[in-house]
C-alpha cells in the first residue's frame, strides 16, 4: 500500500528518471563530458524523492492517529531521513554545475559549501536544534543554522547564472539560454517549495533539468561528431588531390623534356629556346603542383600560354589556337584546363596544321569551359580512350569531381573532338564574385 502511494506521489519523477537512464544507456557510446555523473544525479533524485515521501508520511501517519502512533520512533525516523533529504538537496545544482562545466577548475573548492552543509545536518541531532529539530509532537523546526541548505543552493545557482552569462558572452547562445531556463525552473521550484504552495515538485524540476541538459549534450555532440567526419573527408579528399597532382607532376615534365630533346639535334636554337619556355613553364607550375589549393581561372590560362610556347618548335607551323572567353572571374583547380589544351594538341595539330578553340560562358547556372580541336589523327578510340585521354585528363576530372562538384564531357566526331568542363556556380562571396563550391571553402 505504501508504494502505491510513492509511486502515485512520484510518477512523474520516476518516469523522467527512467527516460534519463534508457538516454543514458541507448548513447552509451557517446563520449559526453561528465557523462559518468547521470546515473549519480538520476540516484539522487530518487532518494531525495524518497526521504521527502517517507517524511511526509511520517508525519502524517502520527497525526491521523496520535493515540496508537510510536511518538519516539516517528521522531528518531523523521531525524534520519530529514538528514538525508537536507544532504542531498544541494547535491542535484552542484552535479548539474560538474555535468555542465565537466572541466571545472577546483572543484573541491566549489564542494566546500555542500561539504559544510553536510557536516551541519549530520551532527544536527548534537546541537540542540541550531540546525533543526522535530520536537515530542512529531514536527519539524528549522533553526538558524539550518538555513544553509539556501544559501549552498543559491551560491551554486548563482554560479550556473554566470556559466550562463560567459555562454552568451562566448556566442554560444543555445547553451546560454538553455542555462538560464534551467537556473530559472529550479529557483521557481525552490521558492514554490519554500513557500509550501507546490510542495513535493523540487526532485521533478531537478530530473528534468538534467534530462533537458543532457539531451542537449547529445545533440552537440552529434553536431560534432558531424563536423568531425566533414573535417576528415575534406581531409581525405585533398590527400587525393596531392597525390593525383604527384600523378601528374612527371606526367608534365617527362613530355616537355621529349620535347626540348627532339629539338636539340634538328634545331638548337629553338631548342634554347624551349628551354627557357620550360623554365617559364616550370615557375607558372611551382604553385599548381605545391598546392591543391583552387587558383583564378585567368592564372590557369598563364599555365595554357606557357605550354602553347613550350611545344611550338615541335611544329612547323604556328599553332592555331584562339580564345573566346567570356567569363574568367572563378576558381578552377591547378592544371586542369592545361591537360585538356594538351591533349588538343597532341590530336588535333598535325603537319599539316589544325585548330584549337577555348571557350568559357555562364550557362544554366554553370561555369562552362569547352575545348574543342580538330580530329588530325581521325583515331579509332576504344570505351577506355573515350572514357578519358590519359592521365591528365582523368586527373581532371577526378579533382574537378571532388573540388567542385564538376564534371569533364568529351565528344569525339570524325572531324573534331570537344571537352566540356562544367562548375556550378554557388553565388556571391563578401566582394560581389561568383563562387562555387570546392575544397577552398571547406566543402568536398
């Protein structure tokens, strides 16, 4: 009889306790600061629910039959579980304090308070009532020193107020408002309490607090989490493109060496020149190939310029290359558009001549680069050709799939062969530029 009546008095507590700890063990794997401290507060409250219950029924129990009732053993009882309550009542704001500062600097320091109350109220029944007493009626008093229990709870409130404050203070206002709200419903609770008008509500206030907290602790710590995981694929995604750039670092020199080589024996003076063309090739590429991260599109076409001089002299004609731009103001990754007008080359001039044409326009929403050259070789390419013409245009494609989210489209004819490069443009940055997306804002 007795424990339905607990329960029908503490429903509400038992069950926010219960969802505290099914939280507590489904997240277990969580790694929350101060986490460790739940089951303990969750312990607390119960007990203090307990002791308050056991008093009130105490003291009721005397009173609805002061003739049969043990007077002595109601008082002694009373005392104990008084004690208790008195005990533990600061405990739940000085746990709430370690769960939400979890790296709090001289916590001993701040245990003093409650370290004195507890010492006050456990020798209490040796001071003659300046603590407090429950006299031969069975009821209780509250002397002076027993006001402690206030004032250890307001010091620790008052200390929640001020982590609140620094919260804003720190643009952390989630955290700030959510201090203050529950400062502000355990001083309610307390006053309510104090003043007898919702009595018994103090050990529900306190569950809650806490199981409002700690889902909050959950939810930061899946943010977290969440930006954790971000930073290591970022992470991964730009150890790709240092090692796709490593690809293609003796891809480039190997090619203008057997260039600059062929021309030494024929023609030395072009090969002198070549040389020096390499050496501007070279200091245009220190960046590209040091770097991953993205460059202005005008700089990629410095890289373009400077392989046109570099593989001239292999050709008895002028290359016959033009440019029709009419967008250059974004981002591109470092020799990605170089690869492309490489391979132009290579296909599309032969000894009889050809043609080059690099295009650049916003279109749909999208930055679109087009390369187009004539089809000198008229090659039979097989799925793997077409799928990608060698190491660096698959290199292209792969760190514009991974920087920006854009993608290389090849159309080969009998007569000509396209490449389409296509970013999407993501906006405006703080100077009026369009951007789009890429590893250099944090995106992969």
């Amino acid at each position: 009889m007795i424990f339905i009546e607990f329960l029908s008095q503490n429903y509400m507590t038992i069950l926010i306790v219960v969802s505290l700890m099914v939280i507590r063990f489904a997240f277990k794997e969580y790694k929350i600061p101060a986490a460790r401290l739940v089951p303990l507060i969750a312990f607390i409250v119960v007990i203090s629910a307990t002791t308050y219950f056991l008093n009130e029924w105490s003291y009721h129990t005397v009173w609805s039959d002061p003739v049969g009732a043990d007077f002595e053993w109601h008082i002694r009882f009373r005392t104990i579980v008084s004690i208790i309550d008195y005990v533990i009542q600061p405990l739940y704001v000085l746990i709430e304090l370690m769960i939400i500062v979890p790296d709090m600097k001289n916590r001993f320091l701040f245990s003093i308070p409650a370290i004195i109350n507890t010492i006050l109220y456990v020798t209490s029944p040796l001071t003659n009532g300046l603590v407090f007493k429950i006299n031969y009626q069975n009821r209780f008093f509250r002397g002076p020193l027993g006001y402690t229990i206030y004032f250890v709870t307001a010091f620790y409130l008052v200390v929640l107020v001020i982590v609140s404050i620094k919260s804003f203070r720190g643009n952390n206002r989630r955290k700030g408002i959510l201090l203050l709200f529950i400062v502000s419903m355990m001083l309610m609770s307390m006053f309510l309490e104090y003043r007898n008008w919702t009595p018994g509500y103090i050990d529900e206030a306190s569950a809650l607090s806490i199981l409002i907290y700690y889902i909050y602790l959950i939810v930061v710590y899946q943010q977290e989490l969440r930006e954790s995981i971000a930073q290591k694929e970022l992470k991964i995604a730009q150890d790709k493109v240092a090692m796709l750039q490593e690809q293609i670092r003796p891809h480039f020199i190997f090619n203008s060496l057997n260039v600059i080589r062929a021309l030494i024996k024929r023609d030395p003076v072009k090969a002198a020149e070549g040389i020096d063309h390499f050496s501007d090739y070279l200091r245009a590429h220190v960046f590209a190939l040091k770097s991953p991260e993205l460059i202005p599109f005008d700089e990629e076409l410095v890289n373009v310029k400077a392989f046109i001089a570099l593989a001239q002299p292999s050709y008895e004609k002028p290359i016959d290359i033009s440019y029709d731009l009419k967008v250059t103001d974004f981002m591109i990754p470092p020799l990605s558009l170089e690869p492309i007008v490489e391979n132009a080359v290579k296909h599309g001039i032969g000894k009889d001549g050809g043609y080059i044409n690099v295009s650049s326009e916003v279109k749909d929403g999208n930055y679109v680069i087009t390369v187009e050259n004539s089809n000198i070789e008229k090659i039979d390419y097989s799925q793997k050709e077409r799928t990608g013409l060698g190491v660096g245009l698959e290199n292209t494609k792969t760190r514009l799939d991974i920087q920006l989210g854009g993608t290389v489209d090849l159309n080969i004819s009998e007569e000509m062969t396209t490449v389409m490069i296509t970013i999407p443009v993501r906006g405006k940055d703080d100077h009026g530029k369009e951007e789009h997306i890429g590893v250099r804002d944090g995106r992969a």
